[in-house]
C-alpha cells in the first residue's frame, strides 16, 4: 500500500474538520427549530386549556323536559 503524502493527509484532515463542522452547525439549527416548534405548541396548548376550562365554568341552561 502507498501512503499519503503529508499534504494529502493534511488536506483530508481539514476536509473531514468542515464536513463535521458544518454537519454539527446544521444539527444546532434543526434542535433550535425544534425547540421553537415545541414553544409555539406548548403555548397553544396552554391557550387551548384555558378556553376549555373557561367554557366548562359558565353553567349552561338546563333544558326544559318535554
């Protein structure tokens, strides 16, 4: 087997550095996308709860037996 030179070693090196760079950077924007969505769903939740338990607290009219 032939090895590499050190220029070609040093070269992979860097270009293995920027792929994991850039994949690493491309994660922290997907989990902070993610968080957002989890956020905005968490508060419609909380919106959509609130209306029901309001909803549920005012009494409605009994009906009239027929």
């Amino acid at each position: 087997m032939q090895r590499l030179s050190a220029g070609a070693m040093d070269a992979l090196v860097w270009v293995v550095f920027i792929a994991l760079f850039v994949g690493a950077a491309l994660l922290v924007k997907v989990a902070a996308a993610l968080l957002v969505v989890l956020v905005v769903l968490a508060l419609l939740l909380g919106f959509v709860l609130r209306v029901l338990r309001k909803r549920r607290r005012t009494p409605r009219r009994p009906r009239r037996p027929r």
